[in-house]
C-alpha cells in the first residue's frame, strides 16, 4: 500500500510541477503582450496629439487666408466691391 502511495504523490508531484511551469510559461507571454500593448499605446498617444497639434495648425484663419490669396488668387471683399440688389430693379 505505501509503494502505490508513493507512486500517486510522485505523479501528483510531477504533474503538480509541470502545471507551475506551464502556468510561469503563460506568465511571460502575457506579461510580453502586455508590454507590446501599453508600447503601442504610447506611441498612438504620441500620434493622436501631434494630429491635434497638425490639426490645429492647418486650420488656422490666417493659414486659410494666405492659402486662398496665393494659390486662389482671391482677394477680401471690401466695401467698394459688392453690389447690393434691391427688390423691384
């Protein structure tokens, strides 16, 4: 009786032992997905403030203007430029 006994808890003991390392195994992978995981994260932090940043740069009034001076050619409008329409004429 106490051969058998011996033998359960060996194999007991083994298979005790392999779940621990399996389980330290999983332990790690996770940890390294976790850490690929917070890396990117960080650098889509990154990105999202400097489309912010791009974003509010390109739509400033100013930028707006010199873009539609330059390449549209075009011009503020000023009092002696518009025409006023008048109903009956």
């Amino acid at each position: 009786m106490t051969g058998k006994l011996c033998v359960v808890l060996s194999a007991l003991l083994v298979v005790c032992g392999l779940s621990h390392v399996n389980a330290q195994y999983q332990s790690r992978h996770l940890l390294i997905d976790l850490d690929r995981a917070q890396q990117l994260s960080r650098q889509l932090d990154i990105d999202w403030a400097q489309l912010q940043l791009d974003q509010s740069t390109l739509g400033k009034h100013e930028r707006i203007e010199a873009i539609a001076r330059r390449d549209l050619s075009m011009t503020p409008l000023t009092a002696s430029r518009t025409q006023y329409l008048t109903e009956g004429e």
